[in-house]
C-alpha cells in the first residue's frame, strides 16, 4: 500500500470510529432516557421502529449505496443523523404526554437512514480494503472503532444521570457534523464510478437486484448465513440489550452500572478485534456461523446471577465472541461478492437480521414487565438451536456434493467464483 492510499485509509477508518462513537451515543441515551423516564415498553416500541423501518427501507438502501460515490453519501447521511439527534433532545427535554409518540417517529426515520448507512459503510471499507489481507484490515478497523465505542456507553451513562437531554443530543449533532467533514478529502469517486462501469458492460441483467438475485442462486452459504443471522440478532440484542438493560437496572438502579458493563462489553470487542488480526484463522464461513452460538455462554450467567462482577465478565466474554464474528462475517461478504454490487446482494443479510431484531424487539414489548432471567433464558436457547440447525444444513449440502469436499470448503472463494462466472460470463454475451 503506497502512502497515499495508506493516508485515505488511516482517515477513513477514523472518521468511521468516531461516527461508531457518536451513534452508540445517540442509540444509548435514547434508551436510557426511556428505560428510566418512561418505561420498558416504549423502549422496546422505539427498537421495534427503528428496526422495522430499516427493514422495509433497506432494498433502496442497497441501490443506493452502489449507485452513489460512498463518501459524499456518508457525509450526506451524516447530517440527517445529526437533524435527528437534536430532535431527539428536543423530544426527551419536553416530559409531555406525546413524548413516546414524537421519540417513536423520530425511530421511524433514524430506521430509513439507518438502512441507507449500513451498506453505504460496506460499500465504503470494500474500495479502502488491500486485496490480499481482508481479515487482517478488517480486524484492524474494527479495532479502532470498537476502541472509539469503548468509553460511549459509560460517558453516556454519566451524562444521563446528570444532565440535561437536549445539550447532550446537540453536542453530539454538532461533532457528528464536524466529523464527517474530512471525508471531503477522500476521493473515492472514481473507483465507485469504474465499478458501475464495469457492472454495466454485461446487460442490463447485471444491474440491481437482478445481479443480486442471479447471483446468490449459486451462494447458498449467503442465504443461510442472512437467516441464521436473523435469529441470531434477534435472540442477542433483545435479550442483551434491553432485557439485558431492564435486568441490570432492576437490580442495581444505576443507568452508569449498565453504562460500564457495555464498556466492558466493548473492552472485549476490542480483544476480539486483535485475536483476529494476530491469530489467522480461515474458514470464514463457518466462523461467522458457529461463533455466534457461543453468546448463548454469556447470556446464561447474565440471567442466572446477581453478582455484578459476573456480569462484567460474561459481557467481556460476549464482546470477544460478538467482534468475532463480525471480522469473519464481513470477511466472507467482502470476499464472497462482487464490490459493484456488494450494496445490493448484502441488503438481503440486512433484511433477514432486521427482520430478527424486529422479532426480537416484539418479544419485548409483549413480554412486558414479567421475568426477565426467562426472557433471557430462552433468547439463548434460540441462538443456541439456530446455530446448529444452520451448521448442519451447510454440512448436508456439503456431503450431497462430493465436489464441494475440499479443504477450503468454509471460504466464500470457493463458491464465489463458480457464481460470478455463472453470472458475468453470462451476462456478457
């Protein structure tokens, strides 16, 4: 890599550490607020909307994000977050009787954006990615937004205690801004342009969701890594972060208890991160797929103990575990698709994990206020089955296939090629 390509790197990978930052603010102060002012139910109905529009938005969100030069549409989105921050101030300082209503419509629209954001940042790593070593890069820029995440929920928790809603929403907008401006600096038209060239040289049939759809035919372990991440999201972020949140509170009654249990939470992201740059391990497929299954480990003590120490160490655990899978997911996503339509074919994956979460989050709104040890309980044998079943149906299509037997099997090259010849060869005629 040559010191300008090393340069765009290192500010990119800032500038997204410190967006990771503000957002985890913003998501967990709006929950806070809500847990502690109102009550479980609007919390869970804020989570639901945000998911559930994410959900319906994120196929535009896709075309979006391969159709638009990545850093002019980051800072575009930037700001849209930053309105929606100080609307979220606005409606939390107001205590009046409309406030879950105003907070739920303000989730509605930060869910549209969000939808917009997620493959837009994909879009963004894959054009700073070197060829050659994903999993080390993306290791690396994990670890320094993870590390950028760290202090969030505990800061965010002091400021919850003791300050006032609509200066600590404003003071994020205001740096969210500012934060995004350098991007200006960063040129990554042309590679996003000669990417939509080469989507185009083919047919018309290479475009958008036709590509997509055409291309996944051939990546089976797509499908099944998009459904197993659904209820794999679903079952964690129900559970741990607001029945998680819930349970914590009830027993400590500290909104800066819970704050530094998800900091430690992020201290073992952070681990997670360097045990992948470190230790290479292969296989990113399966990795993706069966790490997850160990989150139900810490899930367990979460609803089983009262002992804050266990708390603090299965969330260090979880976080090793869930910044695992992340490197690996991504890694197989990078690798396993095509970067010119790589915001299209991930919006499938953001659906399914939407549509996860909005389950989830239902299932906390019509829990309501009843056990939340068995809540936590059942998300974990969720994840737990769905882990396996999904394991074993990428086994069986392996032993259906005599051809599919070889060592790298669990990399996504060696199916991507098949579906991208299958594609483009095609296409090309």
């Amino acid at each position: 890599m040559n010191a300008a390509a090393r340069i765009r790197t290192t500010l990119i990978i800032a500038v997204l550490s410190l967006n990771a930052f503000l957002l985890t603010s913003c998501r967990f102060g709006v929950s806070l607020y809500l847990l502690i002012h109102v009550d479980l139910s609007h919390a869970a109905l804020n989570a639901v909307s945000v998911a559930l529009m994410t959900c319906i938005a994120a196929p535009l969100g896709g075309i979006i994000a391969d159709k638009y030069p990545p850093t002019r549409l980051f800072i575009a989105l930037t700001f849209c977050f930053a309105l929606l921050c100080t609307g979220y101030g606005f409606a939390l300082v107001a205590q009046h009787n409309l406030i879950a209503i105003t907070v739920t419509l303000l989730g509605i629209i930060f869910g549209f954006f969000t939808a917009f954001s997620s493959p837009n940042q994909k879009v963004l790593m894959a054009y700073s990615v070197p060829t050659g070593e994903k999993t080390k890069f993306l290791a690396s820029m994990r670890m320094w937004i993870n590390l950028s995440r760290l202090a969030a929920p505990a800061i965010t928790g002091i400021f919850v205690d003791i300050c006032n809603p609509l200066i600590f929403f404003t003071s994020i907008a205001i740096v969210m801004i500012l934060a995004a401006l350098p991007l200006l600096l960063v040129n990554l038209n042309q590679q996003a342009q000669n990417s939509a060239n080469n989507t185009k040289t083919g047919s018309n049939k290479t475009a958008g969701f036709a590509a997509s759809l055409h291309y996944m035919k051939s990546t089976p372990w797509l499908i099944v890594l998009g459904v197993v991440s659904a209820l794999q999201s679903g079952s964690w972020l129900a559970a741990f972060r607001l029945m998680g949140a819930h349970h914590c509170l009830t027993l400590f009654h500290s909104a800066s208890t819970w704050g530094s249990i998800v900091s430690i939470f992020n201290i073992g992201m952070i681990v997670g991160s360097l045990l992948c740059k470190y230790i290479v391990l292969h296989y990113e497929i399966l990795y993706s797929i069966l790490l997850p299954g160990f989150l139900s480990i810490p899930l367990l003590i979460f609803a089983l103990n009262n002992w804050i120490a266990l708390f603090l160490c299965s969330a260090f655990i979880a976080g090793i575990i869930f910044d695992a899978t992340i490197v690996y997911g991504q890694t197989a996503l990078l690798d396993g698709i095509p970067t010119h339509i790589l915001g299209a074919t991930t919006t499938f994956t953001s659906i399914m994990e939407q549509c996860g979460i909005i389950v989830g989050y239902a299932s906390v709104l019509a829990w309501g206020n009843l056990n939340s040890s068995l809540f936590i309980m059942i998300a974990s044998g969720v994840i737990l089955v769905s882990t396996g079943i999904a394991l074993w149906i990428i086994q069986a299509r392996k032993q259906t296939y005599p051809s599919m037997l070889t060592k790298d099997y669990w990399t996504p090259s060696t199916w991507v090629k098949e579906a991208y010849n299958k594609l483009f060869s095609a296409t090309a005629q």
